[in-house]
C-alpha cells in the first residue's frame, strides 16, 4: 500500500525545465519521496508570471480541485501572479514557496512592479505558511510584504557531493583556465556584464563557458552579438541548456565560477560551485553575500564590469591567490546541508500543516 499524500507540489510549466528554482523544486520533491513521503507534482499551465488569461483560470481551476486536507506547495513564480480572488477560492492548506519576490525581478517597469508587491502581498496573506531559500528572502517577506516571521521557514537548498577532478581534468584547468558560468540567458544574471568584463582581460589565456536555458530569445540573440564585436567569439561559448551531467563535467573542468547577477534570492549555482572547489567572482546582491562564505569569492557591486574584470585578473593572474580561494571553497563546499536534511525540515513543517505533527 502506497504512503498516505503528504502534499501537492504545483509549478508553472514542466518541472524538468533547467534553471536554479526549478532545480530546487525537483531536488526537494525527489528528497521528500527520499524519506518516504507521497508527494504529487501539479503542472500548471506555462508562462507565469504572464500567462495568458485562460492559463491563469485554468491554473485557478487545477488548484480549486485539490482536497481540502493535504497542503500544497505553490511554487511563487505562479504564486505571487495568481489572482487573489482566485486563491481565496483554494481549499487545500497553501504553502508558498517563494525563491524571490516577482516584483524584484530585473528591467522591470516601476508601476508593473508596485502592481505585483500588492499582489503578492495580499496572496502571501492567504497562505498558512511560506518556504523560502534563504534568510535573505525570508527578510524581504518580513520587512517589505508584512508576513509573520512565524509563517517562514529558510530551507536553505541542499547539495548532492560530485564526483572528484580526474588527473587529467586538473591538468586542464591548469594549463587552459575555464571560466564558468551557469544562469538562465536572462537580464537579471548579468552575462551581459561578464561579457563585458572578459574583454577586459583579453591579455590572459582563459576560456569561457556561459551555459543556461535561454530564457528570452532576444536577450540570448543580444549576449552572442555582444560576443562577436568583442572579438571573444573563438573564447566565449554560449552553451544554452545542458544535460546535469554535462553540467557536472562543466564544473569539474572549470578553474573559477562567475557570474555578473544582479539579484539572488538564493543562487544554487554558488553550491555547485563551492562542492566543486571553485573561486567564486560575482556581485554583491540579494542573498549572495549570504551565500558564497568570505573567502571563497570575490563580490563587487552589480553592473560594474571594470570591478568585475578586476576581480577575475585577480584570481587568473595569481596562481596563489586562486589557490587559497579554492581550498576555502572547498572546504565551505564539504560544510553545505545535504538535501535531506532540507527535506527534513520541510517534512516536519508539512506534518503540522496536514495535522499529522
């Protein structure tokens, strides 16, 4: 006899789609069903936070039909777009899951985003309790959307230990440096930025590696033109998505990770780095001074690719220096939760919420 339904989990779209938050959902959901829960994944409709209408009645409608007495976990990317009429009408206890408020996101219109903090905030109040990555974000909750510091708890990501360097990976993150990094093709990561700030160190050997999902086809057409007049098209490799095992190799080759972000409610990717051994150059945002432990890293202010070239001569040109700043990292990487020990805690928080403590 199959366990009772511990919880729902509900996101936009496929929960295989590659990026950090999707990543996160998938690890929790595989971890949970690790310790003998029964979890049910719920796919809604695609294109949050702006779906079309009918994929937001639709996603309502999904949500509407859970039963009443088994919590759900709604990934915010839909949560916080739902309509809040809409949610008032799901009976199932809702728990938020809320990698970064939607109104935080990058380039994004000053009235759009007021519209989106009201109504996140006002769904937010609907929800029995609120999963959040980090400390960070569960601060933002608090301070700028009015929630209880009781209805929040920080599951901070968990990690999964990779496999060591091969003798003859380390002698080719010796003798060919790779520089890589790993985020979605969109504004708020900032390729553009390292794009930038590689240029600037043209006069080092290094080769670089920039693979995630392209998010907006336009932006990821803007990253490769940017690539080309910087002469850093035979250098620089857009790799789009990868399989987690070509991800794996990625950091297994790489000598340094970097990325130019310009928020981070969490940013999984700097675990990854850190289990590896990498130094880490990126900006100081969001939860990343949080994050990547002091150092391992080096951060700079957002948008500032001369400080961010800087910081990646920094760590090319002194063998020592990148040497210390590996072995921090490595030694943070082998601190860093497991993802069990995440289920763990959510486990506990869903026990209460079902009434099953």
């Amino acid at each position: 006899m199959p366990p009772p339904l511990a919880c729902a989990l509900a996101v936009p779209g496929a929960l295989a789609t590659q990026t950090g938050g999707y990543v996160y959902d998938r690890r929790l959901v595989e971890s949970l069903r690790g310790l003998g829960l029964r979890v049910e994944v719920l796919e809604l409709p695609d294109g949050f936070p702006d779906p079309a209408p009918e994929g937001l009645a639709e996603a309502v409608a999904q949500l509407a039909r859970l039963p009443c007495d088994i919590p759900v976990i709604i990934d915010g990317l839909a949560f916080g777009a739902l309509p809040t009429e809409g949610v008032a009408q799901i009976t199932a206890p809702i728990i938020a899951l809320v990698h970064h408020p939607l109104a935080l996101e990058t380039g994004m219109a000053p009235a759009l985003a007021q519209a989106l903090q009201a109504r996140e905030a006002a769904n937010l109040a609907l929800a029995r309790h609120i999963f959040v990555p980090s400390p960070h974000t569960g601060a933002v909750l608090r301070q700028s959307y009015g929630v209880a510091a009781d209805k929040i708890t920080v599951l901070t990501p968990g990690t999964d230990r990779p496999a060591p360097k091969d003798e003859a990976q380390a002698e080719e993150a010796e003798h060919a440096p790779l520089i890589l990094s790993v985020g979605i093709l969109h504004p708020r990561k900032g390729h553009d930025v390292l794009i930038a700030a590689l240029a600037q160190v043209a006069d080092l050997p290094w080769r670089a590696v920039i693979a995630g999902t392209p998010w907006d086809t336009d932006h990821a057409q803007a990253l490769a033109r940017q690539i080309a007049e910087a002469g850093l098209e035979a250098r620089v490799h857009l790799a789009g998505q990868v399989s987690d095992a070509e991800r794996d190799t990625l950091y297994r080759r790489a000598s340094l990770f970097a990325l130019a972000t310009r928020y981070e409610g969490y940013g999984i990717v700097f675990n990854e780095a850190l289990l590896h051994g990498l130094p880490i150059v990126t900006c100081a945002v969001g939860a990343v001074p949080q994050t990547v432990p002091e150092g391992t890293g080096i951060l700079v202010p957002p948008d500032d690719a001369p400080a961010f070239a800087q910081a990646l001569r920094a760590l090319l040109a002194d063998p020592a220096h990148h040497a210390a700043m590996a072995s921090a990292a490595a030694w943070a990487g082998a601190a860093l939760p497991r993802w069990e020990d995440t289920a763990r805690k959510a486990a506990s928080v869903l026990a209460k919420i079902g009434g099953r403590a």
